[in-house]
C-alpha cells in the first residue's frame, strides 16, 4: 500500500450516511401509511362480505356416492390392478398374490 492510501484509511473511522439522509430512528409511516392501511382494511372488509354473499347463493345438494355403479356385478369392474400398457401377465401375477398358487 502507499502511504496516501493508508492515511485516508486512517483519517475516516467509520462511514457516515449521505448528506440530507434522514434519521432512521426519527422516520415513520405517518399519515399515508395509515391510510392505505385504513385503505386495505376496509376492502378486504368488503371482499368478505361480497364472497359470503356469493356462497350463500350457490346451491349445493350432496348426493351420497355409491361405492359400486347401480346394477354392475363386481366382477364386471375392472381391477385397480389389472395389466398395464407394457407390463406382463407374469408382473400382475406376482403383484396379485406372490404366495398363492393358480
């Protein structure tokens, strides 16, 4: 290093904010920020109520779900584990019941 570079790191012990720059321990929201707080309250409020509104219109009838399709024997129903595009009927076999004899 020369000796200009050491005695300006000498001479500034630490850095100092940019003129003008406020104090950050005096700076707050103030008036505009309450407002648009205010501001976004009050629409959420009426968002809610619009949406509560909106659901209280739509009709819902729950139709119980049947676990087999009326009139269809469970045989007729295909298996969760029938074969596959690709697989064999060795691979389904063995998924089926590996201990089993046929």
């Amino acid at each position: 290093m020369n000796q200009f570079t050491v005695l300006l790191l000498a001479a500034s012990s630490s850095p100092s904010p940019a003129p003008g720059t406020p104090d950050p321990d005096t700076v707050n929201a103030g008036w505009w920020g309450f407002l648009g707080l205010l501001f976004l309250c009050i629409a959420v409020f009426f968002l809610w109520k619009s949406m509560n509104s909106q659901l209280k219109r739509v009709s819902f009838d729950e139709v119980p779900v049947d676990p087999e399709p009326a009139g269809v024997e469970p045989s007729d129903m295909p298996r969760a584990d029938a074969e596959a595009p690709g697989a064999t009927s060795s691979d389904v076999a063995a998924v089926d019941e590996p201990t089993a004899e046929r």
